[in-house]
C-alpha cells in the first residue's frame, strides 16, 4: 500500500497493485493473473444465469459452454455451432467451454478441449481452407491476400482463436510478430517483411540498393506498381499498388514509394477486410481482458502460440520420477 495525504490533511490509501504495472512481472505470473481473471469471468457469467432465471424468469441455461461435434468436419462444425450461439447470445461464449465428441464417452476436463483444438487448427491450416498461407522458409503463416473465405468466416476464427486463449489452451500454430502487433494496433512495415516473407524483404532490398544507371535500374527490374500473387489454384492474381499502377514504371527515383507501398499491401492492405473481421472476433472474446494492458507483442505470441524454444534441460532438472521410472529408463529417454 501507498499512502499521501490530501489536500484536507485527510489520508488517503491508494492500492498498488503489481498487475497494474506489469512491467514487473515475469509471464508466469502475468498468465497466472490471466487464467484467474477468465475463470473469474466464467463465473460471473454462471451467476449472471442464475439471477436471470430467479428473478427474472428465464429458463436456466446450459452452464457451460458446450460443443458437441463429430469427429468428421470438426472446424466446419464448430465454427456453425459458435455462430449461432453468437448471434442468440454472444455472453455464452464466456462460458467455460466444454467439448464432448459424439458416440465418446468421457468428461471433459481441459484434455478433449485442447484435442478439439489441436484438430480444429489441423483442419484449419490442412484441409483446403484458404484463411492462411505457409512459408515453407519461414515456416510460418500469414493471411491470405487471394483468400477465398468470407469476412463472416475470418471473424468465427478470430472468435475461436478468443475462445482458446479465455480457456488457456495453447494453439498449434505459428505466427510472424507482425501478427501480434497488428493484434494490438499497430500496422506492418517494410523491416516486418524480413520475418514474415524474407525472400520478399531481400528481393525489396536489392531493389533499393541498386547503384546502376536509371537505364540499367530499369532493364534489371522491368517493374511498375502492379504486383503478382498466385491464388490456391496456381492462377496469377494482379493488384496494383497505386491507380494505374500497371501503367507507371518504377524508376530509382520513386523506388522508395514502390517498395513501401509493395510491403504497406502484404502486411496491411492486402488483407485488410479479412484482418479486421479475425480481430473483430478476437476481440470480441477479449475486449475485456487485460489482454493489452499486461502483454508485449512477444508475450502475446507465447501466450497464444507458446515458445518457439523448449529448454529440455530445465525439464529434466525439474522432474520428478515415479512408478519405477527413473532418468536412465528407455522410455523416459
């Protein structure tokens, strides 16, 4: 506690709160004040239902928020039953989710929920949806300019994306860290492209650096502010970067405008439409979270993602062994 005294001469006692000021805390701790903060909110909202059927008559809902799917078409499945308890009452995607798989027996106690997801993301990334594109270098994913999904589509994702983090399960999926910021506002830039789409950034590169001639810059080049994408089908998309843009010559004189505006188009305007809705429906999950307020960028990504790098020996050095395993046994190696 701190104490100041008013202008009365009265104390006054300010809380502080380490939550409050973030920055001196590490993420375990920060995911610790996050899980109790969603479970606090899984509350109130059970407790809400049950004022709302006592005093006001409504019939007691479901306390949780179940999913009942088949094993079939998971994501598809899924993303029908979150849309339509989105448009009855969205306050039911609050709920602590409980997933349950048909003809399966079985309670679901945060194992079949974070299986659900692995499957969901499996089918979202590997079944011919075109949300997102894989960079085989980077190995991560990115949106999708030539998407052929609807803005009502991206959003159901942004909310199951929501859905997963307010019910602490990590998805099996990797993200460039322009990803993240967006998540908090900010817009991609030409330096972003050196993790997001690095073949790009260094073709971009060699376009700014070139010390020829105007003649030379052009007969190595030959571009003007028209660019081309292949959809999923192997067909060239073209997109011009600026009206006309088939029609300009990029020259070393306007080379600069050419470049940001190539990279302003991959990481924002490109996939504008489709990165407003997936934010709309994460958002729409963690609106009230102190999702903005606790975590950096990068601290996001963990969260949402997990780490990129596991530390074996610090799980070695932590665990303990039981039922006549030890370090040394085969399958512990």
């Amino acid at each position: 506690h701190i104490y100041s005294s008013s202008s009365s001469s009265s104390l006054k006692k300010q809380i502080f709160s380490y939550l409050a000021n973030s920055f001196f805390l590490d993420m375990t701790k920060k995911n610790l004040g996050l899980y109790y903060d969603n479970k606090i909110k899984m509350i109130r909202e059970r407790r809400n239902d049950m004022y709302m059927s006592i005093f006001e008559g409504f019939l007691l809902s479901e306390p949780y928020l179940k999913i009942r799917l088949s094993r079939n078409n998971i994501l598809r499945e899924a993303l029908t039953l979150i849309e339509l308890q989105d448009q009855e009452n969205s306050s039911q995607l609050r709920k602590q989710l409980v997933v349950e798989f048909e003809n399966e027996q079985g309670i679901d106690q945060g194992g079949v929920s974070k299986e659900f997801f692995h499957l969901a993301i499996d089918e979202l990334l590997n079944k011919g949806y075109t949300f997102f594109v894989f960079d085989e270098q980077t190995k991560l994913y990115w949106f999708n300019p030539c998407t052929l999904e609807s803005e009502k589509e991206f959003k159901l994702i942004g909310i199951l994306f929501g859905i997963a983090i307010y019910n602490n399960v990590i998805l099996d999926v990797q993200f460039p860290k322009i990803f993240f910021r967006k998540l908090m506002g900010k817009r991609g830039t030409f330096e972003d492209l050196h993790e997001s789409h690095p073949q790009l950034h260094q073709s971009l590169r060699a376009v700014l650096e070139f010390e020829g001639t105007e003649r030379e810059f052009e007969d190595t080049f030959m571009l003007n502010f028209q660019i081309s994408l292949t959809d999923t089908f192997g067909s060239t998309v073209n997109f011009n970067l600026k009206e006309d843009g088939d029609k300009l010559t990029v020259t070393k004189e306007n080379r600069q405008e050419f470049v940001e505006l190539y990279a302003d188009f991959m990481l924002n305007q490109g996939i504008e439409q489709s990165f407003r809705a997936f934010k709309r429906g994460f958002m729409k999950m963690t609106i009230n979270s102190p999702l903005n307020r606790w975590y950096l960028p990068e601290e996001l990504e963990v969260l949402i993602c997990g780490s990129k790098v596991l530390d074996w020996k610090s799980l070695q050095s932590s665990t303990i062994y039981d039922s006549g395993f030890d370090k040394s046994h085969n399958y512990i190696k």
